[in-house]
C-alpha cells in the first residue's frame, strides 16, 4: 500500500512550534526569486570583502540546512534525528579547494566523519565529494583515460587516488559504509573508474563503497547493467546511491557550447522513467546489490515501497536505504521512518563561510520558480494550522 506523506504530524514531530515557524518564514523568504537573488548577490560581495556575514546567516538558513560549523555542534541534530528513527549522513561540505595542503586536510576530516560514525549507530554511512580531495582539472583531465596525462597531472591524479584510498580504506577497516558523490558528467568517467576499483578491494564481503549513479543521465540505466556483471565477475557487492542528478542546465549549456550530444535525458518524465527502472533493477538483483535512494520525490518513494515488498525483502533490509537532504522533505524523511524503513538524513556541516555555496544552491533550489517551495511551504502551513487546532 502506498505511503501516505501528507501526514504533518509526523512529517514534523522533530521541530517545536518555534523551529516551525522558523522553517515556514525561511520557506517563505526563499519563495521569492527576487529576494534569493538580490541576497546572493548581498552575500556574495559581503563574502568578497570578508564583512561579517556570520551572524545573519547561522541562525536562519545555516540553521535550517546544516548541522554545525564541526563534527560536534552537529551532536544536538544528529540526537534529534536518532530519537524519530533517522540515521545522520555527516557530510563535509567545503568546495573549491585546489591546494594540497587544503585537500588533505578536507581527506582528513572525511577520515574523521568515518570514526564518529563507527562509535555512533546513530550514523549508518559517510559520503564524500571527490572534487572535496583533488583539483577539478586534474579529475577532467583524467577522464578518457590516464595515458597521455603530463608528468605534473600524473602527481596529481596519483595524490587523488591515494587520498581516496586513504579514506576507502578506512571505511573498509572501520566497516562503516561510505558514499561517493556523483558529479558532472566531464569528471565522472574519473570517479567512476576509481570507486569500480575501490568497489573491488573493498566491498568483497559487504557493500562498504556506494558509488553514485545519476539517472538524469539516458546512458546510466546500461551503466547500473555493467556494474552488476562487474559484481558477478569479482563476487563483490555493489553499492550504489541512486539521484535524479543536480547538474542538468550545467550539462545541457556545456554540451551546447561545445557541441557534443546532450548527455541528460530528453524530458523530465525520462528521467522519473530510468529512476524507477533503475531501482527496479537493483532490487530484482538484489544479491549483488546494496541501494540508497537519494531523492525527494514521493512518487519514487513508494515505487520503492512497493519494490520492497514485491521482492519479499524486510522493510529495514540493510540492503535498502532511503536518503533526504536536512531542511528537506521531512514529510518523506519522517513517514518512512515511522513506518520502520531505514532512513537518513545528509548533515551538511563546515564553517559557515565554507558552506554558503551549498547554501545558496538550496536557496536557488527552492524559490518558487523551481517549485520545491511550494510543497515544503504547504505542508509547513497545514502543521502550524494543525498545531493551532484549526
Ligand atoms: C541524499 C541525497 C544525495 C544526493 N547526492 C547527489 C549526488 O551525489 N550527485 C548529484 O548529482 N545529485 C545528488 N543529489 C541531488 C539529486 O540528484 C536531485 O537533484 C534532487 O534530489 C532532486 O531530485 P529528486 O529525486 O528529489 O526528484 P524531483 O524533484 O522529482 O526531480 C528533480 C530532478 O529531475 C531531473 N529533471 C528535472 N527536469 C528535467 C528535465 N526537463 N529533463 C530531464 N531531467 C529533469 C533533474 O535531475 C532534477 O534535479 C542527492 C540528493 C539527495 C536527497
């Protein structure tokens, strides 16, 4: 039977009624389009002459969207979330670092995200960016094939492949399972390649390694075929998260400039088509593989439900993971964990400075153009109308 996500109650059993209001004034700040745009442009300029910007954005949207500046500050979310049944993802989330000394010490504190988690059940799995431990261009460079890279990028690759390594390992030791984020599709031969050999050292037992594969791409559903025949081949268990993807304008713009074939599918319901295909998949494949939903969409969620129980698997099979984002979709989040399926939540967390590029994607995402605002607005009014006996 389907999950019935309407239900508010649940859906917010987490928030007080001040957290609530909270959430419903953000929600609808970030409904107007303007008001996103003229506050990244504020915020980019105050960033640019390093005004304090701290003090405005930490209890508001870094509030609503991420766990902490540190591992620790995120303990009071990650409490909050263990006690209505849903799992913390800690996820480090610094972008465009380029120099080594920063990419190692961004592997470094992956590494300690990965020992929080094996001392807390409160945190079923990791998650990583592989542009977080290497420079873009080297990633780039490296994805048709390793030949004919220069000696300089070679060191570069090299470094990426042992900082990877480095932290793979370290799951694989600790026994904490560890996602690797997908990215844009000129890097993502790269990432794949290493998390298919990361897959293989390290995932013979369980699957320790999930790699990301997005469905918005029309050459993925036939990329999930290989990796089931590569689990086959080397007896390893698959681990993959499953995502629509985040990257479609960039893709489709790239692929235009430069004139290659569109790699993202022709139409949104193409997209929902392979997503659902795609879990469909995994789970009548099920021996070789362990699967994380990472989505927001209702529909997807009960298509996996559904899946679960037409191939007689129990509803907190470990082999079977349904993934939001925090701030996000608690209705999904909230009702599938009351329900008894394994849920968990990705706990963005860094110095605030560092993370308001991924703060402003989650503004950008849900000004009411976008359309995702709408529905966590609606659903955040229905509460506070509830919680008012109305
Ligand atoms: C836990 C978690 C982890 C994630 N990890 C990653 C990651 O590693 N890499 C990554 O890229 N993304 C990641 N995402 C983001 C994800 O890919 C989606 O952008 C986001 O979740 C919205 O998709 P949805 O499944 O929630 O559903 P919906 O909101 O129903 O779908 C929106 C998505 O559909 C696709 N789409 C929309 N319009 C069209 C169109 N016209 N044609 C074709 N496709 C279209 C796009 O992918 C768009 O993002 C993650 C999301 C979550 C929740």
């Amino acid at each position: 039977m389907a999950v019935d996500f309407s239900n508010t109650e649940v859906a917010f059993k987490s928030k007080s009624d001040r957290e609530l209001n909270k959430a419903y004034w953000l929600f609808k700040m970030v409904g107007s389009p303007t008001l996103v745009n003229v506050g990244k442009s504020m915020t980019s300029f105050a960033l640019a002459i390093r005004f304090p910007i701290k003090w405005a954005v930490k209890p508001t949207i870094f509030a609503q969207f991420c766990g902490g500046e540190t591992i620790n500050e995120c303990t009071s979310t990650i409490e909050v979330l263990n006690k209505h049944g849903v799992g913390t993802i800690l996820d480090y989330s610094l972008e465009g670092k380029e120099s080594e000394a920063d990419l190692d010490a961004t592997r470094d504190e992956i590494i300690r995200t990965i020992e929080r988690a094996k001392s807390d059940d409160a945190i079923p799995f990791a998650v990583f960016k592989p542009t977080g431990i290497s420079k873009f261009s080297i990633l780039e460079k490296a994805n048709n094939s390793l030949e004919g890279l220069s000696q300089l990028d070679r060191k570069g690759y090299d470094s990426f492949y042992e900082r990877m390594d480095a932290i793979c390992s370290q799951a694989h030791r600790l026994n904490v399972p560890l996602f690797v984020d997908a990215e844009d599709s000129w890097i993502q031969d790269t990432i794949d390649r290493a998390c298919e050999e990361m897959m293989i050292k390290y995932n013979k037992e369980n699957a320790i390694i999930y790699t990301t594969v997005q469905m918005y791409r029309w050459d993925r559903l036939d990329y999930l075929k290989k990796l089931q025949r590569l689990a086959e081949e080397h007896s390893i268990k698959i681990g993959v998260k499953l995502v629509r993807g985040a990257y479609m304008e960039k893709e489709r713009e790239r692929a235009k400039e430069k004139g290659y074939k569109d790699p993202i599918q022709p139409n949104k319901k193409a997209t929902d088509d392979d997503y659902n295909a795609a879990l469909a998949f995994c789970l009548e494949h099920i021996s070789n593989f362990a699967i994380c939903a990472g989505s927001h969409n209702e529909d997807s969620a009960n298509v996996l439900v559904d899946l679960i129980n037409k191939n007689n698997l129990s509803l907190n099979d470990s082999r079977v993971y349904f993934a939001q984002l925090l701030g996000m979709s608690d209705h999904i989040s909230f009702n599938l964990s009351s329900l008894g399926y394994n849920v968990a939540k990705y706990v963005p967390y860094g110095p605030v400075r560092e993370v308001m590029p991924y703060l402003i994607r989650r503004a950008q995402e849900n000004t009411s153009v976008a359309g995702q605002t709408s529905r966590e607005l609606n659903l955040l009014k229905k509460e506070r109308l509830r919680r008012k006996g109305k």
